[in-house]
C-alpha cells in the first residue's frame, strides 16, 4: 500500500469518527487542530485504525504520537 493510500485511508477513519465528510487533515494535524478531538475520540480514532489496518499499537507507540504523520509512520511500519 502506498504512502498516499494509507494517508486516505486514516482520513476517511478521521471523518467517520469525527462524522464529517469535509474534514481535511494533514502529517502536521494534532489534536489542538480539531475541537472535538479530545482524549476519547482519541481512544475512537486509535481503535478504528487499528480495526481498519488490522493492526494493534504498542502503549508506547500511542503514547508517542505528535501528530498524524507520527500515527501513518506508526501504521506504515506495522504494515511492513
């Protein structure tokens, strides 16, 4: 899968879980860039891309990420 593929399809669980079809995120987008992303929908986002990718992250792995280019980094990784 391409770096660009798996991007869309963190995207699409970004809008799923924040349920809007016309949110735009980037490698730079961290929480402080979406108001409803809070510590649950943060837990949401983590299991749904989990779930999508079929892949589990390490607490440490989660813990590490800044931003969404560290979560498809994390992702490009297990995938492998």
């Amino acid at each position: 899968m391409s770096i660009d593929e798996t991007f869309r399809q963190i995207e699409d669980v970004f809008r799923e879980i924040f349920e809007d079809d016309d949110l735009v995120i980037t490698t730079q987008t961290t929480a402080r860039d979406i108001e409803e992303w809070d510590s649950l929908m943060n837990i949401q986002l983590v299991t749904a891309i989990e779930k999508k990718f079929k892949i589990r992250f390490t607490l440490g792995e989660i813990q590490n990420f800044k931003n969404v280019g560290d979560l498809q980094d994390c992702v490009i990784k297990r995938l492998g």
